[in-house]
C-alpha cells in the first residue's frame, strides 16, 4: 500500500472513534482514606447507638453484685423507695437491748438495739407481746420483726432479685438519692431475709464515690446474720 492509499483509508475512519480516543480518560480510583473514612464512620453511628442502648438499660439491668468470702453473691438491684405508714393495733412501747442480751441474740456483731413490743395497758404493762428489734448493727440500720407484724416504715419501688447466702433466700437492692444543694449522691444499699420465724431489713448508707465500702459492708453483715442462724428468744426477758 502506498501512501496515497493509506491517506485515504485512514480518512474513511467514523470520526466518533477518534473523539472518544481523544476523550478517554482512565476512570480514578477512590483514595484509600476516603474508604476508611466511611467505615470509621459507620463504627461511630455504632458507638453512640450502644451508648444510648446502654445508658437506657436494655443492656444491662443495672445490678451491684458483692462477692462474699464463701463464694456466694448478692445481687442489688436498682430500685427506688416511697414513704409509706405503718399500721399496728395496740399500743407499742420499747426498751433498750443490754450488752448481755444483744451478745446472745446477735454473736459477733456490734449491735445497739431497742426491743419492740405491742401492750394493751402501757401503765400496767399487760399482754406484753415482742414484735421485733429496731437498732444499728455497725453502722447499718436493721428492723427485725419477729411475728407477722411488719415494722418497715419504708416502701421499695421496682425490680428485686433474690440470692441465696448459706441456703437463705437474700432480696436485695439499692437506690441514689437526689444530689443535695451541693451535688453530692447518697447511695443506701439494703435487703430482706428471713431468719426463722423473723423477718430481716438491712439498709447501710453512704456517700456515693463511697458505694463500693457501704455494699461490702452490709454484704458482710448479712452473712454474719444468716451464719448465726434464727434468732433464740426462748430466753429474751421481756
């Protein structure tokens, strides 16, 4: 082919070929960061979804757990408490435990207590019946009531689960207060037990930066109470 011929064939060619040679461009890869950055993205969505989850509690039921030294757990549940009235026929009167008296009812803890009881004649003192105690075991507060007579004056609001300590049932929970003029929290930690016959309440207070010490403390009271078994009033003096 000479030149002439080979001028001519190439001026045959459909000028679309040639504007789209001369149009191509090598279509660009996305940067590697911009890949990333989408999925960081998705993991931060991610985040702040688990976060709200949690902080609404469908993770987690919000429950304190003290291990005490036999292995045995207490479960404290988040819960909240309302004033309520006690309603008891007859009259009460009460009187101091001796150091004699609360040693024998309560071995191995420091316990200042009153005993309750219901009379029919405060003057005479008749019809004397015991109904419970009401004192501080350490620095707890305990209500025991020792027939079906219950002298809790408080009323707890919300989820309770039980543990069993040395074979006892435990129900136990806990609640914040309301952070006072100077935005500090107390935080009162409690449970329930029976002890023969007798019904137990618990509670131990504290600031609460300090829940970790106040939990620890009323587990170790509780199982101080369980391991020393029902409560012997065959010989209490009324």
């Amino acid at each position: 082919m000479n030149a002439k011929k080979f001028s001519d064939a190439m001026s045959e060619l459909d000028t679309k070929y040639v504007d789209e040679a001369l149009n191509y461009k090598k279509k660009a890869k996305k940067p590697i960061w911009v890949k990333w950055g989408a999925i960081a993205a998705c993991f931060a969505v991610i985040a702040v979804l688990g976060v709200g989850v949690f902080q609404n509690g469908l993770f987690g039921n919000k429950t304190d757990i003290a291990t005490l030294d036999n292995g045995n757990e207490i479960i404290f549940v988040k819960s909240e408490t309302a004033g309520s009235s006690i309603d008891i026929d007859g009259t009460i009167t009460t009187r101091q435990l001796t150091e004699t008296e609360a040693a024998s009812l309560f071995p191995n803890l420091t316990v200042t207590a009153h005993a309750v009881f219901r009379v029919d004649d405060t003057v005479s003192d008749s019809n004397k019946e015991l109904i419970g105690f009401e004192g501080k075991i350490e620095n707890a507060t305990v209500v025991i009531s020792t027939t079906d007579i219950a002298l809790l004056d408080t009323k707890i609001v919300g989820s309770e689960e039980s543990s069993e300590v040395n074979g006892t049932s435990v129900t136990a929970g806990y609640f914040v207060t309301d952070r006072n003029s100077v935005g500090e929290q107390n935080v009162i930690y409690y449970a329930t037990f029976k002890l023969g016959d007798s019904t137990v309440y618990v509670e131990n207070a504290g600031a609460k930066t300090e829940s970790e010490s106040v939990k620890n403390d009323l587990a170790t009271i509780i199982q101080e109470l369980i391991n020393n078994g029902a409560l012997d009033l065959s010989s209490f003096n009324g």
